[in-house]
C-alpha cells in the first residue's frame, strides 16, 4: 500500500482530522506497515498450500 492510498482511506475518519500532524504521519505508517505485513503473510500462507 503506498501513503497516498493510506491517507485516502484514513481520511474516510474524522478522527484523522483531529489529529496533529505528527500523529498523522506515524498513523498513516504504522498503517502501511500493518497492511503490507500482512499482505506478506497471505503471500506466504498461499505459497505454503501448493
């Protein structure tokens, strides 16, 4: 997931408008982070049944 992707979704929440800027910036990387670990694992999962 790149950061424009992830600042996309997180500003569907008006929780994110609340935020500082700081906030923000390690929210929207702890997101990325989150979602390509576990986009990894299914990959690796996936691999693993064949």
């Amino acid at each position: 997931m790149t950061i424009q992707e992830a600042i996309g979704i997180l500003m569907l929440s008006p929780f994110y408008f609340k935020m500082s800027i700081a906030e923000r910036q390690k929210l929207v990387r702890e997101y990325c982070d989150f979602f390509n670990n576990l986009v990894k694992q299914q990959g690796e999962l996936g691999g693993s049944k064949k």
